[in-house]
C-alpha cells in the first residue's frame, strides 16, 4: 500500500466531492495500527509519513459547511482516532 496515494485519494474525495471514503480510511487505520508500534520502538516516525499524518489530520480538523450530517460525524470521529 502506498500510504501517500491513499492519503491523498482520500483527502481529494472529502474536499472536492464531500464525501467520506470509508475503505480509504480503513487502509489509513490498518496501515498506521501496524506501524506506531514499529515507531514507538524505534522512537521516531520516519518524515515522509509526518508530512502525511499531519496534512491528514489538518484537513480532517478543518471540517466543511458542505458536509451533510453523517459526513461531518465521520470527519470528527476519524479526527479523534487518528
């Protein structure tokens, strides 16, 4: 899995067609529950994931006026778990 394209894949779904990937986030989920463990052992996270997580994370914060209601849930929970 290519975490970048995923990330992006789902970002440009929730931004340009307000709708929320529920299989884009479930490979974000598995591909980072198998890998904190990794960077808590070696105590750092590798840049090109930072740079992921946080753009992630930024977006997810930001919500939008455009969302239904069920939308903006999942954006606020998905915020919350990662």
């Amino acid at each position: 899995m290519n975490f970048s394209e995923t990330v992006e894949n789902f970002l440009v779904k929730l931004r340009m067609d307000d709708a929320f990937s529920n299989e884009d986030y479930e490979k974000i989920k598995f591909f980072l529950s198998n890998k904190i463990p990794e960077w808590k052992t070696a105590g750092i996270v590798p840049i090109e994931y930072v740079v992921d997580i946080v753009s992630l994370i930024d977006q997810l914060a930001g919500g939008s006026r455009f969302f239904d209601d069920e939308t903006t849930l999942e954006v606020e929970d998905s915020c919350l778990e990662i």
